[in-house]
C-alpha cells in the first residue's frame, strides 16, 4: 500500500539504531544486532582494525502512529500524515528521543521500556464460601499460587472481607478474583511535546537544544 510507503530515515550518531517513517505517519524503529555479537562498538572494532561486515543486521524494535491526517481551516488545506523528517536525540536513562515531522508539526518521542502486568481472574468455589463472608479457598487449589496486584496473595484477601460484609443464603454463585499471571517488558512511545507549525522551526535546531 501506498501508505507503507518510507518517506523518511535516519540513524542515530552511533549507528545501533535506525528509524524509519512512511507515508501514513508511522515510525518504525530497528536496533542493530551484528554489532552486539563482537561485544565492541564500531567505533572501537575500526580501531583494533577488526572486520566489519560489509551489510550490517537489524532487528525490528518498535513502532508507534506519530502523525494523523489533519484539516487547516484557516488555509482550507488538507495536512497528510506523511513524515517528512526524522531526527534522533541525545539518549538518557536507556531511553531512546527522537524528533518527528510532517508538513505542519513536530512531535518530540520518548521510547523506553515499561514493565507491563497481564491480569486474569479467578472464581472462588462458591460451595467453599461460609456465612460470614470468608472464602476458604479458590475453586483450583491446585494451581501456584499466585498474588494479587498489591502483592497480597488472593486467599488471604478472601479470608479478609471483613465481618461487614453479607452474602445471600447458600453463597454467591461466583467470586472474580483479579491475579497478575505474567510481567512483560514492553517499549512504550510517548509524546513528550509538540511543537507548532513545522514551518516555523527547524527540525536540526530543535534536536540541537
């Protein structure tokens, strides 16, 4: 499609990551691998004289919508989402900065990697549920034992109700329980700011300051 279409590219100063961004506003970000194997930077393998291959490898990162298709009322102009220019910042705190562009703002991206919490439910036996609202465990007791997100383990939170709490005669006929059952370390690319009309500014002089 027209819109996978790269309009733009750009590596960073080391050259371990390349960014790319096409005609439907997408950025797309790679990381180089083959660098990682010899354990140096090109800069110091030019120096031991060791050598490089000649096709360097990435491997895909991420990618996020930078830009969408806007309206100029002002100009009665249709601003398409293409990027026109991409620009890498100054790196911090393992994250990655990075300047993008279409034909009428740029946005400045912060990508860094975020600690993301998958949550599932459980149903507690409600044959095992009492009177006064205690639970005296869930409906698959053989499973490991797992832990809410507070890190309170879900049977010491339905032992826990309190005494304030009634139940219908017989039980409820299901308790959800929610339960972290994995972590995943995932990028996340953030807006950090956007600046005005892209004509008022020079890309370069932005990611310089």
């Amino acid at each position: 499609p027209a819109v996978d279409i790269i309009s733009a590219i750009e590596f960073d100063k080391t050259g371990d990551h390349l960014a790319t961004g096409d005609r439907g506003g997408r950025v797309v970000l790679f990381e180089r691998t083959d660098a990682k194997d010899h354990g140096l930077s090109r800069r110091d393998l030019e120096r031991t004289d060791y050598p490089i291959s000649r096709h360097p490898e990435f491997r895909y990162k991420t990618e996020f919508q930078s830009h969408e298709p806007e309206f100029d009322y002002l100009k009665s102009l249709e601003i398409e989402e293409k990027i026109n220019k991409i620009r890498w910042c100054q790196t911090a705190n393992s994250a990655l900065f990075l300047l993008s562009a279409n034909d009428k703002t740029i946005k400045f991206w912060k990508v860094q990697e975020k600690k993301i919490k998958k949550i599932s439910k459980i149903i507690a036996d409600p044959s095992k549920a009492v009177g006064n609202g205690n639970v005296a465990s869930s409906s698959n007791s053989n499973s490991p034992k797992s832990f809410l997100a507070n890190g309170v383990s879900p049977d010491r939170s339905c032992n826990h109700l309190g005494n304030d709490i009634s139940f219908p005669p017989g039980g409820l006929p299901s308790l959800c329980l929610p339960v972290v059952t994995s972590q995943e370390t995932n990028l996340v690319a953030r807006c950090r700011r956007v600046y005005g009309h892209a004509h008022d500014y020079h890309i370069n002089s932005i990611s310089n300051n």
